[in-house]
C-alpha cells in the first residue's frame, strides 16, 4: 500500500518495505510531489504537519518502486499517523 509521508515540509510518495518495518519512496516521488501536497491538503494536512496519509489510487499507479530510502532516513510503523 502506497501512502503519503509527509515530514520536513516535502511529501514523499513511499510503501512499507518488504520486512515491514520501514517505508521506502518510490523511485520517483520528486516528480509526484506536487500532486502528493494536493492529495494531503484535500484530506485536511499541510506540507507543515507531520504524518502518514491516505495515497489518492490515481497517485499510487504512476509510483514506481525502487526507491532506497526516505530523505533524512526512514519512518518505522511506530511513527504517528493521521490515516484511520
């Protein structure tokens, strides 16, 4: 499940690693960040308030994997979120 990891004022579109334990972006979420910031201000979030959001299915299917790892690290599942 893809989702959106909003942290540091940028809107990372990443999934759960395999060990499920981390989130991991996906190879080319700079080019979908504009549409990330969107997604999180339609659900009520700013690019200024930390957590996990819902990724829209529109967004998810033009994520492609392979990304290495979140800018300034990565977030466990212990990490808060804002998604149900």
């Amino acid at each position: 499940m893809w989702v959106i990891d909003v942290r540091d004022c940028r809107a990372i579109v990443s999934r759960w690693a395999e060990d499920g334990l981390a989130l991991r972006p996906a190879a080319n979420w700079p080019e979908l960040e504009g549409e990330a910031i969107q997604a999180v201000c339609a659900q009520g979030g700013g690019i200024n308030i930390s957590g996990l959001y819902y990724c829209p299915l529109a967004l998810s299917r033009k994520a492609k994997d392979g990304g290495e790892q979140c800018p300034n690290g990565t977030r466990s599942k212990k990490s808060p979120t804002r998604m149900g």
